[in-house]
C-alpha cells in the first residue's frame, strides 16, 4: 500500500464504514445486536467484501464471518486478523467495525498485487463481543479459542428467547459450536487494530499506539444499610445515612486507584432508597469498577479499599454487603508481536506511543489459542459507545498502513521465515 494510494483507500474503508452503519435496529444511533436480522446482513456484507478481497469466506457454527487468504502453501497456518461488528445499544460506527474493514483491506491490497504472504491469512469479524443481547462477551472469540461455555445456550434475551433458539433461528446449529473451535498449531498469531476509546492518543498528538495489556477487571456491588428517618427531626449527629457513607465509600475508590499508575475505579452507579427529598438515606446499592494493566495493581487496590469501605460503615453505623459480580484477568500482548507493531510505527517516523487497553476486546479471548498484538488509533474527543464517535480519514490510512507493514513483515515468534513471498 504505497502512500499515494491511502487517500483513495481511507475513502473506500469510510464509504464500507457507513454502509455497515445503515445496518442497524434503530435509526438514531448505531445497535446491532447478535443473532438478529442486522447481524445477518452485516455478515452478508462483509462476506461480499471479503470475497472482493480474493478471500474464501465461511460462517462458522457461533456466527462469525471468516475469510481466509491462502498463503504461498494451501495448508499454511493462519494469522488471524479481526474485530467485531456486534454493537452496544446507540453506538458509533467505528468501535469494531474499523478492524475488520481496515484488515480486509489490507488483504485487498495483497491480493491486487499478487502477493502470498508464507502464512495464510484469515480475517474475522466476530459475531458478538459486547454481550448485550445475552449479556455474556466474546461469544465469538471464544468459540475460537475453544473456550465457550454451553450453559451460557440456555441464556435468554429480554424476549425470553435462549442463545441455542437465536442460533436456530439464525441458520445455525448449537450443537456444532465446538467445531468453530481453531487448533493452536493451525494460528500463528492474532492482531486487532482498534480504536482508542480514549484520549491518550489525541492528547499526544499521534495517529497510532501500541497496545502493551488488556486491563483485567473487578466490579462489585456494594449495599450500605442504615436507617431511614425524617429530614427535619433528627439531628446530624443522630444519623445512621447511608447515601453520605456511600459518597465517602465513592471517594474512597477514587483514591485508591487514582494512587496507581494504569489503574482506573468507576463509581458508575448508585441506587437511592427510599428516594425522597424529606427522608434521610437508608440504603445505598452502588457499583464499583476497578481495571488495572496489570493483576497485582487490581488485586492491591482492592485489599486497600475493603477495610476502608468496612470502617465508613462502621463509622456511618450502616451495615456492609459487597458481592463480586464480575472478575476478569489482564491479558499482556506479545512482546514479540508488539516488537513488529512498534516498527511498523517507526518505519512511518512516528513516535512509538506504548499504552494499555482499559476496555476488554477479542483479543483477551483469543489470547486463550494464541499470542495476541494490538494496534489502536486515534478517536476524536476519545470517545466511544457513542454516536459522536469520529476518527479521520488520514487516521484511517495511518492505521491501514500500520497494519498492512506488520502483515507484510510478520515473523512468527522463533524469528524464522516459513517461506518465501510469491
């Protein structure tokens, strides 16, 4: 992909991009949700393109769409490239969508000029990430890795639907799930470009990052009970309220992840009761969301905030309940992988911008089959699961050309060429 085509090529990425947005549930904002009609004529969309791009294209048993590029030999293992095409609920058009469009470009390019690279490329785009519909992520990843759960068949949506009666109706057989499932000796590695879904990116001024981690994540619900009482006939000193514990509770999350570089803590929701304005407080359900690169900075912020959280309680006389609702671990990309994204970066005379993933992606499951790389690029405003989300077309390109450099001078990971370009 010399430079002089990017203009025409982030053009083409940008009319694809806003095509899969016309595919959508709802008219104001971007909602896609797995196993619906949507979800079928976005495949069928971008099974066309893949098809475009001179791939072979299937739809496995958990529905994703999957092109594969034969490599210089028939039999060759697989680099898997993707993202998903699933959405949350009002989303922007670029969350997902961006990686499998700027991967099946980058095969286009290969393929307009004759290129078989000694690996066999596969490109997919993942039936569901977001886990709105069933409210369980990486549907499709995992069914990749090997690593899906069967009982999460009986799940069922807000229609009362369970996934197996979705997966019929969709043209698809729950009882063939396994066989989406990848061998390790048949990949040679995985990357996902993305974007940021934050600032950091804009904020230094660079198109493109390297991802080092997929944050791992703990969120919790916390109940604090005191006892709810008149608003004007019991003094301040005589309160047992448990919203003013619940603030210090919140102020308490921030602090302790705020002390700890690539840590995060959101206080995201909080539930009043009995919610009126003439009666004070008495009980608090809230939220609690901590993420951190690295497992040991979660696990320490947690055993600093429990006895905090135990002793505003206490001094608020309210009772305590937390319940861990959600646990999941860091996932490092491969140095080795992340060594080639950094010099494909350089190669553009950028500066190489090394920083986590707070949000969780399919390459946290895929890292279950093989070793995972990440490249993010750069989002207006760093915003994200919004209908305001925005990048540029010269951001487009710069991500495509990351891209298609790593793709063009991949090495597996014991440093040896497994054949020839042809």
């Amino acid at each position: 992909m010399n430079m002089s085509s990017l203009s025409t090529i982030s053009t083409g990425m940008l009319s694809r991009l806003d095509a899969l947005a016309t595919v959508s549930e709802s008219r104001n904002g971007l909602t896609r949700r797995y196993l619906t009609s949507q979800h079928r004529e976005a495949n069928d969309l971008v099974g066309d393109w893949m098809r475009e791009a001179g791939m072979r294209v299937h739809e496995d048993a958990v529905g994703n769409i999957i092109g594969r590029y034969e490599g210089a030999r028939e039999d060759a293992a697989a680099l898997l490239i993707g993202s998903h095409l699933d959405t949350v609920v009002m989303a922007g058009k670029y969350d997902g969508m961006l990686g499998v469009v700027t991967a099946i470009e980058c095969v286009h390019d290969l393929h307009r000029r004759g290129i078989r690279m000694p690996f066999a490329i596969e490109v997919v785009g993942f039936a569901d990430e977001e886990g709105v519909r069933f409210q369980s992520t990486y549907l499709g990843s995992r069914a990749i890795a090997g690593t899906f759960r069967k009982e999460l068949l009986e799940a069922r949506d807000m229609d009362d639907m369970t996934m197996a009666d979705a997966l019929r109706a969709f043209g698809l057989d729950p009882d063939q799930i396994d066989t989406a499932a990848k061998r390790p000796e048949d990949v040679i590695g995985y990357l996902e470009l993305h974007i940021e879904q934050g600032p950091v990116l804009e904020s230094m001024d660079e198109p493109v990052g390297v991802v080092t981690a997929i944050a791992g994540a703990t969120r919790r619900v916390v109940i604090l009970s005191g006892v709810a009482g008149h608003a004007g006939t019991v003094p301040m000193g005589h309160r047992q309220d448990a919203l003013l514990a619940a603030a210090e509770c919140a102020l308490a999350v921030e602090e302790v992840a705020a002390k700890r570089t690539h840590c995060v803590a959101t206080v995201g929701r909080m539930e009043v009761a009995p919610g009126a304005t003439n009666v004070i407080p008495g009980s608090v359900t809230f939220s609690i969301d901590i993420r951190a690169d690295e497992d040991v900075k979660r696990i320490e912020a947690l055993a600093e905030l429990d006895p905090w959280l135990a002793k505003i309680a206490d001094k608020r006389g309210c009772t305590l309940t937390v319940e861990t609702v959600h646990e999941a671990n860091s996932v490092a990309c491969a140095p080795w992988i992340a060594g080639q994204i950094e010099a494909a970066i350089a190669t553009n005379e950028s500066r190489v911008v090394r920083l986590p993933s707070g949000a969780g992606h399919d390459a946290a499951a895929i890292a279950d089959l093989t070793d995972v790389g990440m490249i993010f690029v750069r989002c207006a405003g760093g915003i994200s699961h919004n209908p305001d989300e925005f990048i540029t077309e010269s951001d487009i390109a710069a991500g495509a050309e990351v891209l298609l450099r790593v793709i063009e001078n991949f090495q597996p990971e014991d440093g040896s060429c497994l054949m020839d370009k042809t």
